[in-house]
C-alpha cells in the first residue's frame, strides 16, 4: 500500500470542462495536478481555489509532447501517487474534410488521439505499481454518432474511444479502471460565440458534466460505468 498522497491528474484544466472538472474534484477534497499549456491562465485560477478542500497543482504541459507527458507523470509519482488521469484536452475544428488543413489534421490527431495514449501510458506502469488506479478519457458523441463538419475530430475521439476499450481489458486485471465519456454539447469556449449565442440555452453545462464526471469516479464498488454517453434532455444541436 503506498504511503503517497494521491493525486487526480487533469490535462485540459484552463478552460470549460478541464476548468469545472478541477473545480469539482477540489471541492470533493482530490488534489489535483491540473495541467495544460497556458500556465498563466492556471496560475490565475489558482486564488479561486485556494479555500477548496484539494491542493491544487497547476503544471504546463503540452499533450502533443510525448516527453513532456512522460516527464510530468514521473514527477507526480515521485511525491503523489497518480489515482486518476483524467484525458480531457482536447481541440475541434468545425470544417468539413475538404476544407481542414493538413496542419489543422495534425494539431487535432496529436491533441486529441495521441495526447491521450501519451498520457494513459505514462501513468499505466505507476498505477500498476501502486495497485491500481482510474483513467477517464473525455470522448465525444461526435465518436458514436455522425456530425458534418466534424471528421477529423470524431476519428480523433473514436480512436481515443477504441484505444481506451483495448485498455481496459488489458488492465482489468491491474485493477486500473478505464471510464469513457461521451459527452454531447456543452457550454465552453470550444463553440464559437455565435453558436454560443444562439444555441448555449440547449447546450449542457460543464459544471453538471464535472459534478456527473466525479460521481462516477467516486463510486468505489465492485463495478463501473465503462461507456457514459451524456446528453442534454433537449437532444444533440
Ligand atoms: N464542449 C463540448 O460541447 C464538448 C462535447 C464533447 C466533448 N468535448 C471534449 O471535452 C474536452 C474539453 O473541451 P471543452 O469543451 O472544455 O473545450 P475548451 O474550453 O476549449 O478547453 C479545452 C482545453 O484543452 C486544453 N488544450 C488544448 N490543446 C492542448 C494541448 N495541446 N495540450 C494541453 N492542453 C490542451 C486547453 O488548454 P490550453 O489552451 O491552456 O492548452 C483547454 O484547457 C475536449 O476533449 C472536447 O473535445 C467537449
């Protein structure tokens, strides 16, 4: 059993679903290393947790940086043990296939579907050795169901989706738990404004998804909700 404090670790925390993800797991007592590439932003969110029951640690981290991922893994384990990564950064692009650049493919590709291998296998050798642990990987409805406009980003988030299934039955016997959410519209600077505008009255809000999210994590019985597909009542947009 290790003597470490545990730890949620949360890429994607600057922003929406990251930032009300972090929000929740503190005010639920998890520390949380909260990582994302705008290190300013997390060290100004940081006076806003400061009364929360978790410590918060905000860390910069590229996902596309399959380095940096490892680094950061090794240095959370050196002081926490990982308990939870949570896979939430993420990137879209609303074009339709003709119309995404080649870079755009691979800014979205390498966010989205390779930052979220680079993470789960960082921390998969350490959870293994501390027994066990939670990988939560923030899909997408666009894997499951068809959207125009979406392409590249709904590869992204069904490789990420496939890649999380293969995992979990391999880590089964690890006692590693891996969780997918697919999570339908939701209130956060990844729509444009006008589409905000328009349309946030029908979208979820992020601070539901996180408070969904937590609940989840936190049920410790002898069971577990693999494939959670959350949708505002009203419908997709
Ligand atoms: N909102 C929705 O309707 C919706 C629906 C389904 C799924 N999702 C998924 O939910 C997740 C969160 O999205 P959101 O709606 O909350 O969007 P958001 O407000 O735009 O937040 C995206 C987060 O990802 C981080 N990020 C982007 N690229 C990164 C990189 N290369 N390395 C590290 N962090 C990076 C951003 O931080 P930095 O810019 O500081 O790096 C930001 O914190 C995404 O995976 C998204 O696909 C969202």
């Amino acid at each position: 059993m290790s003597e470490k404090k545990k730890i949620v670790w949360l890429t994607g925390a600057s922003s929406g679903i990251g930032r009300s993800l972090t929000k929740v797991f503190l005010e639920k007592g998890a520390n949380v290393a909260a990582s994302s590439r705008n290190i300013e932003l997390l060290n100004r969110l940081a006076d806003g947790y400061k009364n929360l029951e978790g410590e918060f640690l905000p860390f910069q981290l590229d996902v596309r940086n399959s380095k940096d991922v490892l680094k950061l893994a090794a240095r959370l384990n050196k002081d926490f043990e990982i308990d939870c990564l949570i896979n939430n950064a993420g990137i879209t692009k609303f074009a339709s296939a003709d119309e995404t650049t080649i870079d755009e493919v691979d800014d979205i590709i390498s966010t989205n579907l390779l930052g979220s291998i680079y993470a789960a296998k960082a921390s998969l050798p350490f959870m293994k050795e501390a027994g066990g642990g939670t990988i939560i990987n923030i899909a997408s409805v666009a894997a499951e169901k068809v959207f125009k406009a979406s392409s590249v980003y709904a590869a992204s988030k069904s490789g990420m989706a496939t890649f999380a299934k293969v995992l979990r039955e391999e880590a089964r016997e690890d006692n590693i738990r891996v969780i997918n959410i697919y999570p339908g519209a939701a209130r956060t600077p990844i729509w444009d404004n006008e589409v905000l505008e328009k349309k946030s009255e029908l979208m979820m809000s992020p601070d539901d998804v996180a408070e969904f999210i937590f609940q989840i994590y936190a049920n410790k019985a002898n069971m577990i909700a693999e494939e959670v597909t959350l949708r505002p009542i009203t419908g997709d947009l």
